[in-house]
C-alpha cells in the first residue's frame, strides 16, 4: 500500500495539482528543479534513498516541444536520462515509479483511439525523448507506471487555454490549426485519475485523457465562445502555421485500460474545460 510519495517537477503545471490532489491522502514529499535536477543520477539516488518513497511521481519534463527539435541534448537528458536515473532508484529502494509520458510518442497515422499496444512512432525530438524515457522506466523496473495524456491545460502554468484567452483579448481574428486532433486534458482531472492508479495494483502503460476529442481550432471556438469574446476565430492548416516540431495530426488517446483497471473515466473535454474556464476566468 502506497503511503510515502517523492514529486519530481513540482512547480510544474501538473505537479501543482497532483500535489493539491494527492496531499490530502498520502504523505507528499515535493521537489523542485532546484531542489532535485532529475539529470544528477547521485542526486536522485540521494533523495530516494533518503525518502524512502513507496512510489515517485515524475512530472518534471522538458515540455516546450518546438524548443526540443534544436536542444535535443536537453530533450534527451531530461526526458530520458532524468527518467534513467529515477528508474534506477526506484528499482534499489523497491519504490514504484509512476511516469507521466505523451500523445507526441504517435505519429498520428490511425484513425481510431490509440491504445497502450499500438507501435510508438514519435515525429518530433519531443516525442522520441519522451519515448525514450518510457523505454527506460520498462526497461529497468517491473514496478512502473507509465500515464500518457494529452493536450494539458491547468492553473499552474501556461497553456493553450490562457494563450486564446490573452490573444483574444489583443487581436480581432485567430487563426488556429484545423488538421490536428486530440483530447485536451484538465490537469486536475488527471490528478485525480493518478491517485486512482496509485491506488489500485495497476503496472504498465496507462492511456488517461478527458474524452471525446477535437481539433485545436475547435477548442479554442470553445474556449473563447465560453469567455464571451466577440474576436473571430479561422481554421488554417498545420502547414500554414510552419512550427518547428512536427505534430500527430491524430492523437486521440483509448482510455479503456484506465476505466477497466480503476472503475473510474474521465469526463469529457468540454465539461472539464467549461469548469477550469469558470475558475480562471472568476480569477481574472
Ligand atoms: N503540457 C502538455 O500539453 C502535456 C501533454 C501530454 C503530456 N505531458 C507530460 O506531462 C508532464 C507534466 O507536464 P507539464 O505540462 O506539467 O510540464 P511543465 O509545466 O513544463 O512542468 C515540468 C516541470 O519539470 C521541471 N523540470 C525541468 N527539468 C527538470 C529537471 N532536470 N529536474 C527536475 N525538474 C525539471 C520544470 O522546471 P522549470 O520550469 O524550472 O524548467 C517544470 O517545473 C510531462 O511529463 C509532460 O511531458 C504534457
């Protein structure tokens, strides 16, 4: 039974939820960048062995996905190597590593859900330093727990959501990609789904996202018909927004390991966006 958890990344936007979410049911050790760099393999050999953790939460990650394609050094160290070093101690100290990875580790060729099974074939430096770090935590010890999601947005950090809110408060048109689609996700509902797994038995990889799905263009409709503003917004295509890192133009996650394994699903991507656009925008 998990009583004892280490939080990598905190600081992060997901952290700051998990640790809200899971602090009330267990005992939450928190580290920050400058507290603990997931890089320094003696640093995180320190800490766990010092903890003693039942399990450690990674969330600490090298997010900006564009960025990746020309640090690939970092991409890769923090990703995968970061993800090497946790692994490692947690296989000595028979702690349970709980990994959170990426839709980015697709490449958006299906045309149906992508379930745990199906061959990860990352596009960007993003993708394959994350897969990396996947391959890693597999590798090295039987007791993890990889949680893919998608498109996240939450109060603790910046994100797609606050992007439209701001840009539409400074512009009259946004013109947002039409050709890509996937689930956003709350980062407060996937804390939740995260103690669930800490909770039950599970091992292995775990696909957790707010259902349905949309398109970049249909979630920022959303977000500013919600918040009220009068400013246009036009579909243009993936190519017309000539970004650096390539992106899954499908990247829709099947979630039914998670509901079998947990009893519990994630509600839909609208119902959780208009409750998270409620509190930010009452914040405002
Ligand atoms: N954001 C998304 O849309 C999305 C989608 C799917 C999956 N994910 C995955 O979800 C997880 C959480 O993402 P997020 O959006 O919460 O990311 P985030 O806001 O960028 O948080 C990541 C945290 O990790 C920290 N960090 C970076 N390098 C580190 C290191 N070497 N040692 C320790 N901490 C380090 C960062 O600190 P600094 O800020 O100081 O660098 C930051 O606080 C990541 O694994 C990400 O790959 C994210």
């Amino acid at each position: 039974m998990i009583k004892k958890i280490l939080l990598t990344g905190f600081g992060g936007m997901l952290a700051q939820d998990a640790a809200a979410v899971l602090q009330p049911c267990f005992e939450v050790i928190t580290r920050r960048e400058q507290e603990l760099d997931i890089c320094d393999a003696e640093a995180v050999q320190a800490a766990v062995c010092s903890i003693r953790p039942d399990a450690v939460v990674n969330c600490a990650a090298y997010t900006l996905v564009d960025a990746c394609e020309t640090e690939q050094e970092k991409a890769f160290a923090v990703n995968a190597t970061g993800v090497k070093n946790l692994a490692l101690a947690c296989r000595q100290s028979e702690s349970l590593l709980m990994h959170i990875s990426t839709d980015y580790v697709f490449d958006g060729g299906k045309q149906a859900p992508y379930t745990e099974t199906d061959a990860a074939r990352p596009l960007s430096a993003y993708g394959q330093s994350k897969r990396a770090g996947e391959q890693y935590a597999q590798e090295i010890t039987e007791r993890h727990v990889i949680i893919r999601s998608s498109w996240l947005y939450g109060s603790g950090g910046n994100n797609f959501v606050k992007t439209i809110l701001r840009l539409a408060q400074e512009n009259k048109e946004l013109r947002v990609v039409d050709d890509q689609r996937g689930s956003p996700t709350w980062t407060r509902d996937l804390s939740h789904a995260i103690k669930a797994l800490l909770d039950s038995e599970a091992r292995g990889i775990y696909h957790v996202s707010n259902q349905g799905s949309c398109t970049w263009y249909e979630y920022a409709r959303r977000i500013v018909e919600h918040a009220g503003l009068g400013v246009q917004v036009r579909p243009i295509t993936t190519d017309e927004l000539k970004r650096p890192a390539p992106r899954p133009a499908y990247a829709v996650l099947d979630c039914k390991r998670f509901i079998n394994d947990t009893g519990s699903a994630l509600r839909t991507w609208e119902s959780a966006l208009d409750e998270y656009l409620q509190s930010e925008l009452h914040e405002v």
